[in-house]
C-alpha cells in the first residue's frame, strides 16, 4: 500500500488531449480564411504591383513617385487637411456633446437624432449640400446678392482647402460627439455635485472632473476621424477643387485616367502604411494614457 502511494505521488498526472481542440480549429478557420482573401491577398497584390516595371520588377517605379514633387505636395496636402479637419471636429464636437449632455433645452433629442442621421448618409451628399448652398451659384451668394444688389455673392470657398475642411467638419463631427455623449451619460452625478457643492466653478468641474473621464472618448473619436479623413476621396472629388490634390484623389488620377497602375499601387502602399502608423501611435498613446490613470487611481486607493 505504502508503496502504491509513493507511486502515486512520484508519477506525474497523465495528461489527457483537451476536448475540442480540431473543432475550435475548424470555427477558426472560416474568419481566418475571410481575413486572408480579402485583406493581406488584396494588400499583397497591390505591393506586388508596385514593383512592376518596364523591363520586369524593380524600385524604380517607387523612386520616381516618392521622388515627384506631385507626390510631395499631396502627401502634405493630405496629413494637412486631415489634421486641421480632426481638430475642427475635435473642437465642435466637443462642444455639441458638452451642449447636449449638460444643458437641457427643448429639441435636444432632436438635435441628436440629426445628428445620428448624418452618420448614415454618403459623404458626398454634404458636398452637394455645400454647393447649394454656399456654391457661387448657392442660396445663400442668391440672397447676399439679392440683398446688396450685386452681381454676385461673395462666397467663393468650396473650391479650396477651407472649402473641403468646413465639409469633412460638418460630415465627421457626430463621429466625436457620439463616443462624447456615450462617457457623458455614465459619468456619475454625483461626481459632479459633490464637486459643484465644494464651491468649483462650472469651467474649473468642466477641466478638472468632466474631461479627464471623457479623455479616452475623444481619443477614440478623433482617432477614427483621423484615419477617415486621411482616407477621404468623395468629399475632395465632389468639391471639384483643383488645385486640392491629396493622396486618394492621385491613386485615383494615376489607376483610373492615366492607367498607371504601378504607380497607384506604391502611393495606395503609401497610404496604407500612414494609416497603420497613425493607428499604432493612436493605441500607443491611448495605452499611456489609460494606464496612466488607471496607475494613479490605484496609487490613490
């Protein structure tokens, strides 16, 4: 007996194959399979493109786009009208959620429900909104007009810069304010009445109680704004602004009219790559921060 328990105990237990384990492989497979066809092959077959050349495979094509002052000017056009865009909707939508959140007036749910409207609808039909309105041709250069008696009105923006800024404003906005609004409703309110009850300011509980717990939000809102209007071809085409080149306009320009598409698989691979950037600099940030203050909330406990 004695020595069958020495036994026991000096023997490892047996391990048994886990249940399950080709099904689990089998339930993987299908998304696996899905993300293959039709992600990695597609961004695979655009990279392999971009090293197609006259006389067979080769750089070259990447030397003489990335050495193209075209290529130069829409690179910055591109990162200039996406970061002034994002902090425009940052600003805005800050304060449209702020407004909606915290201060009760009739048609609130109105505003929202507009404001989730505009999620659902094509880019391009705020453009066409903008052109009717504020076009040389739009209500309001009619009504300037009408009321000064000239010619014509003044407004005359859509075709620049500013033009496709204010649209990418007005059409990416709720994108912050819907995260805003969702940290809002579950911040408790007792936070803030404790904090308005030891005699704070409505601005100092704004900066010190209300934005610290929506940060991570309006992280998340103006990444995703961010990567959107990096990437955003409807709004530049439909302005018909000319002199507004960015980097989708020019993989459209060289795969669709010139048929170049050697040369639009190295600015698409371009593209891609400035977007997973700004993606892992966006998570890498975000991670900081949160785990930040998740450090100081246990140091405080």
């Amino acid at each position: 007996m004695t020595a069958l328990l020495d036994r026991t105990q000096l023997e490892p237990p047996e391990v048994r194959p886990e249940k399950g384990g080709w099904r689990r492989i089998a339930w993987a497979m299908p998304p696996l399979l899905l993300v293959l066809g039709f992600a990695v092959y597609p961004m695979g077959r655009v990279l392999a493109e971009s090293t197609v050349t006259d006389d067979g495979r080769g750089l070259s094509t990447w030397a003489d786009v990335l050495g193209s002052t075209l290529f130069r000017k829409a690179l910055w056009r591109t990162v200039e009208i996406a970061a002034l865009s994002t902090l425009g909707c940052l600003v805005l939508g800050t304060f449209l959620a702020l407004v909606l959140a915290f201060v009760p007036f009739a048609g609130s749910k109105v505003v929202g429900r507009l404001i989730d409207t505009i999620l659902s609808l094509p880019s391009f039909l705020i453009t066409l909104a903008f052109t009717f309105l504020y076009g040389t041709a739009g209500a309001v250069n009619a009504l300037i007009a009408k009321l000064s008696g000239a010619d014509h009105g003044p407004l005359n923006f859509l075709g620049t810069p500013f033009g496709v800024i204010a649209a990418e404003i007005t059409f990416f906005t709720p994108f912050v304010v819907r995260p805003l609004l969702a940290a809002f409703t579950q911040m408790p309110r007792e936070q803030l009445d404790v904090a308005a009850s030891l005699g704070a300011s409505p601005w100092r509980v704004l900066r010190t109680v209300v934005m610290p717990e929506a940060w991570p939000a309006l992280m998340a809102g103006g990444s995703l704004v961010l990567l959107l209007t990096l990437n955003e071809f409807g709004i530049v085409l439909f302005t018909g602004a000319k002199d507004v080149v960015t980097l989708p306009m020019l993989i459209y320009t060289r795969g669709i009219v010139t048929f170049d598409l050697p040369g639009a698989a190295v600015i698409a691979t371009v593209q891609v790559l400035l977007s997973l950037a700004l993606y892992g600099g966006y998570r890498f940030l975000f991670n900081r921060l949160t785990g930040g203050s998740r450090a100081a909330v246990d140091n405080a406990r």
